[in-house]
C-alpha cells in the first residue's frame, strides 16, 4: 500500500530568526501569561505560547528567573 507525502513529511521547525528577535518573542509571549499566571507559569506555557520548543527558552535564557526579569524590564521600558 503506497503512503502519501503528506503523511512521511515531518513536522517544519520554526524559521530562523535573530537572536534578539527570538529573545523579544519570548518576551513577548511571557507577559500576557505573567498577567494570567504570575511566577508559576511553566517553560511548557511558555513555549505553547510562543510556539517554540522548551530547549529554546533554555538557549536564550540560562533559567526562568533571567527571562521573568528581562520580561519586567522589557515592560517597564
């Protein structure tokens, strides 16, 4: 029986994008979610959100804390 092309592609990974451009998408995603969550929102809400992998988050932000504060500084600005 023959498979379709659709169903053997894989799934697509996010375009490239810079580094301060992802840096500000995940910024960007996390602050509706601090409004939602506060601290308690989790990398998995966080990637959900900015439609990204949890290993992302970690490669731009060394832990959780670094990204909760660039989010306040960023709102603040």
């Amino acid at each position: 029986m023959a498979t379709s092309t659709r169903e053997m592609s894989t799934p697509k990974r996010a375009s490239a994008m810079p580094p301060e451009e992802r840096r500000a998408a995940i910024i960007a995603a996390v602050r509706p979610l601090l409004a939602e969550h506060g601290e308690a929102i989790t990398t998995k809400q966080i990637a959900c959100a900015a439609g990204i992998a949890e290993g992302t988050i970690i490669r731009v932000f060394a832990v959780k804390d670094e990204l909760l504060d660039a989010t306040l500084e960023a709102a603040l600005d």
